[in-house]
C-alpha cells in the first residue's frame, strides 16, 4: 500500500508539517478570533453588511444563471427540433426515392 512505502510516508509528514506551520493555519485563525471578540466584544464590522441586504436569489446570481438557462434550454431544444425535422425529411426523400424505382 502506499501510505506503507518510506519515501510516501516521509513526503506525507513533511506535507503536513508545512500544513501545521502555515501562518494561515486554521487552529491559528481560530484563536485569533476567538480572542478578538472576547477582547473587542463588539465585532460588527466582520459581518459583510452587503450580502445581508441582499436575497438568495442576489447573493447566488441565480437572476443571471436562471434566465441564461432557460434560453439555452430553448436554443437547443429549437436545435433538436430542427434536426428531427431534417431527418424525417431526408429518410421520406430517401424511402420514396428507392420504392419508385423498378427492377428490370
């Protein structure tokens, strides 16, 4: 198994430590917050006061990626429609072209 081999494991540690030491560390990140409010108990200003004004609908762009779907959704069902109609008509042109046609 890989994690077994010397040379992975060693890479897998020496992966993780950088992980661990990494300024942005999460346990790091996490304290630091946690002592911010405890210190500052007021901490309005980290809340992103835009997108709680705006509605799911907004803060998705779901008023952008409905209607582009729904043309595309049109667009191609108007492909497909158009291409069913040219099959049928050529395999009616090609099926009354061959029954017209007599052996001699």
């Amino acid at each position: 198994m890989i994690a077994n081999h010397a040379t992975y494991s060693e890479r897998m540690k020496e992966a993780s430590d950088i992980v661990e030491s990494e300024p942005g560390n999460v346990r790091e990140k996490m304290i630091f917050y946690v002592e911010h409010v405890a210190k500052y108990k007021n901490v309005d200003y980290l809340v992103n006061k835009v997108i709680k004004q705006q509605s799911l609908v907004q803060i998705y762009n779901l008023d952008i990626i409905i209607p582009a779907c729904f043309i595309i959704f049109f667009i191609a069902g108007l492909c497909l429609y158009a291409l069913t109609k040219l099959c049928k008509c050529v395999i009616r042109r090609h099926c009354s072209g061959s029954k017209g046609l007599k052996k001699e």
